[in-house]
C-alpha cells in the first residue's frame, strides 16, 4: 500500500506531524493493507495562525484494488485528532464496503458439498 501525505504550510509547524498521522492511518487500516493500492492524507488548518474551533480537517482517500476511491473528511481542534477521526470513519467504510460477511465466512459442511 502506498501512503502519500500532504498538508499546508500551518500544519507542519509540529514535530513530526506526518510520521505520526501515518503511523497512527497505517495501524488503523492494516487489516485492509493488501486490498488498498494507495492511501492519500490531506491535513490543513482553515484559519491559519488564528486559533478557533474544530478549525483543523483531515481529509483521507483510501484507494482500494479495482475499485472506486472511498474518502472521508473530518473536523477538530487538533490535527492529530481529526485525522484520528477521519481514519475511523474510513475504517468503517472499508469494513462496509468490503463486506462483512468475509469475516464469518465458514467451511461448507462435509456432508452438504455438492
């Protein structure tokens, strides 16, 4: 899985911001690693050096094989806490998205095989 990281110059500020994200995206998708061929991080502060409310956003656009992009966007006063939030959000997307009934799938019995 590829993973890409983009921010704006506001962001970057904080030491480390980008190994943190991914590390923190990587850990949260990993059961999904081998059916994603690309992840992208959008991180930027709306308002710049002033301070408000859930002025940061985290934008995270999983890429899954043959499929269509599935992205997911969120808010926060912290940059490590939206993209926290928005990997969780993507998270229960892919889980939907790839089906849930991968994950009780059972052997046919022995006696009803065809």
């Amino acid at each position: 899985m590829q993973f890409q990281f983009n921010s704006n110059s506001s962001v970057m500020g904080t030491e480390n911001v980008a190994e943190r994200i991914e590390e923190m995206v990587r850990q949260k998708l990993a059961r999904y690693e081998e059916r994603l061929t690309r992840v992208e991080v959008h991180v930027a502060d709306e308002n710049g050096s002033k301070h408000g409310a859930d002025d940061k956003h985290c934008t995270i656009e999983a890429r899954p094989r043959g499929g269509k992009p599935i992205g997911v966007t969120e808010k926060a006063a912290k940059v490590d806490d939206a993209a926290r939030k928005a990997a969780n959000t993507l998270a229960q997307r892919l889980e939907r998205h790839f089906g849930k009934g991968e994950k009780h799938r059972h052997e046919p019995r022995p006696d009803k095989v065809l």
